[in-house]
C-alpha cells in the first residue's frame, strides 16, 4: 500500500485526504515509480476546485509532475528498474496521477534526470522551462532583440519564462502585482519590472518599448485584462493565454482595440508533451540549460506529503515566488 491523495468532493484544499491505496502493477506502456518529490501546480489546484478544462472523476487522484525512481515496468517499455526519472505533465489527471509514494505512469511521459540533478529539481524544473520554450522557441519562433512580456512573472513558468528569454537574447518585461516581488523579479534576470496595482500596465509597456510594443505578450491571468494588453503587441506579434488565473469570461481584444492585425492563441505544454519530435528538442534545450547553468530549479517552499492541503493553501495565497514542491520521505 502507498500513502496516496485523494478528494472525494470538490472544494478547497480541505477536501485533500492521505489514503492507503494499492498502486497495482504497471501495464503494457507504463511503469510504477517510487515517487521522491511533487511538482505542485495550478492546474492542480483548478482541478480540485472544479475549475479546470476537465472535471475530477471522483474519487480523484491529483499531479502531473514528480521526480522518483522506476521500480517495475510494463511491456515495450524501453526505461529499466532503477532509473532515476522526471514525470513531465503528459496525461489527464482523470487516468494518471502523481501524489503518492507510489504512482503508475505512462512511460512516454518519463525523461531520464540528467546527473547531478536531484529529486526536488526533477520535480521543479521541466513543467515550467517546457512551457517557456514551447511558446517561446517552438511556437512563436522569439529572436534576440525581441521583447517579451510576462505577467504573474513570479510564478514558475514566469520565472522561466524570464530566463528563457534571456537565454535567447531576448528582452524580458516582467509584470506583478505588488511592489514585494519587484527586486527578486529583477534578480532572477528581468530587465524590467512593471507594478500593476501601482502603474498603467499597457502605458508602462509602451514607454519602455518606444511605443512599438512587444512581439510577445505571456498572460497567465486571462480574463478582461486581455482588452489592456492587447494594446501592447507589437506588430506581427502575438499574444499568448497559458493560463487563467482571473477565473473570468477572456473576450477576444481586436475588436475593441479596432481590429488590429493582433495574433492571440492559446497555448498548454501539452503542445510539447504530447508531440514526440516537440519533446525531444524540448528536453535537449532544458537539458543544456541546466547543464550550463542558465536554468535552475527555483523552489519557493518545500511541504511533506501529509501537508498536502497547505501546500495548495500556499499556492491559493499568491505569495510564492517558484515552483512549490511536496516531498514523499
């Protein structure tokens, strides 16, 4: 028996319950892990609550995202007992899930731990630098010179996202909410930083890109806010939506603005995750990063498994900067 999250409701963070459950044994394809450490994630928490793209089969399971080491495999799976690997978000939550101390998950979204990187980082790193690169460099193509604009840019994806942008010679505005998180924003390489509750997001923008705009715009807030940053899109660029913290209605822009030549698209790491060749060139980028040092885990808080629901309390309270990670030992 493995120690193992469940919800039998949807609700708040109370709802998270530790129960035995028997993990089984992998099947063909699959594998069963000895999960170390948890990546946890919004999507996770939007799942619980009832608010993700998907609804909880209940009793539900939870995460995507975890580091451990293989214990036993299926047929036709090439990884062997022993290895240490990271588990990159590639399933629904409904068939796969991660908060346990033993989970079975599909092999095709296990990437080997390059040496020298331990469980806490193989859990931190790889949802959040996949996403950065995927909109960045495999969608959206970001040249040096370029700008890009973040906000929530201290959550881990905008923490990637900004040193992606730096890696590529990029520029990276960062954008948060309050004046707490400006100085670390600027320390984990923003060349900017632009105070929402206390400046004019889009005029901020525009000042600092000599009124032409930036050819990216990352929002991970959605909602009506999309009306203001639609403004600051440089032409030919694009506005990405990889996320929707705001919880509200997001109205296409161009309209309102005076149909505009403006490129707006959703974008999830699924993109990645789920398209072999993508994730192949995904995986060598991160690799390289962290090889070289231009990529790092930043990890804000680390929980043990039995205060699951405060580590969602935690991520609910907007105060962390990185990634929160859960801890099985």
């Amino acid at each position: 028996m493995a120690r193992t999250v469940r919800f039998h409701e949807i609700g708040g963070p109370d709802v998270l319950r530790l129960e035995d459950v028997e993990p089984g044994a992998p099947g063909p394809g699959e594998v069963l892990l000895r999960v170390e450490a948890i990546g946890v994630n919004r999507a996770e928490v939007l799942f619980r609550s009832g608010q993700y793209i998907q609804a909880p089969k209940l009793p539900a399971g939870l995460g995507a995202e975890a580091a451990g080491v293989v214990e036993a495999v299926g047929a036709g799976v090439s990884f062997a007992v022993g290895d240490r690997v990271s588990v990159l978000p590639a399933f629904s939550q409904n068939d796969y899930s991660v908060y346990a101390e033993q989970a079975i998950v599909p092999a095709d979204a296990l990437v080997h731990r390059p040496d020298g990187v331990d469980a806490v980082t193989g859990a931190a790193v790889w949802m959040p630098y996949l996403t950065a690169y995927g909109a960045m460099v495999e969608v959206g193509g970001m040249r040096a010179g370029d700008t890009a604009v973040i906000n929530a840019a201290s959550s881990s994806v905008g923490i990637a996202a900004i040193h992606t942008a730096n890696r590529l010679g990029a520029t990276p505005i960062a954008v948060t909410r309050t004046e707490a998180k400006k100085q670390r924003l600027l320390e984990e390489g923003a060349a900017e930083v632009i105070v929402s509750d206390e400046q004019d997001v889009a005029a901020a923008i525009l000042a600092l890109t000599g009124g032409r705009g930036a050819e990216f715009v990352f929002d991970a807030v959605a909602g009506p806010g999309v009306l203001e940053l639609g403004r600051v899109v440089a032409a030919d660029g694009t506005l990405f939506l990889w996320g929707a913290q705001s919880g509200l209605p997001t109205p296409y822009p161009g309209f309102d603005l005076g149909m505009p030549a403006l490129a707006m698209r959703t974008f999830t790491v699924h993109e990645i995750t789920r398209a072999p060749e993508r994730l192949r060139r995904a995986a060598a980028f991160v690799t390289s990063g962290l090889r070289t040092g231009a990529f790092r885990a930043v990890v804000d808080r680390v929980f043990p498994l039995a205060e699951i629901s405060l580590a969602h309390k935690h991520m609910e309270s907007n105060t962390q900067v990185g990634k929160i990670v859960v801890t099985t030992s």
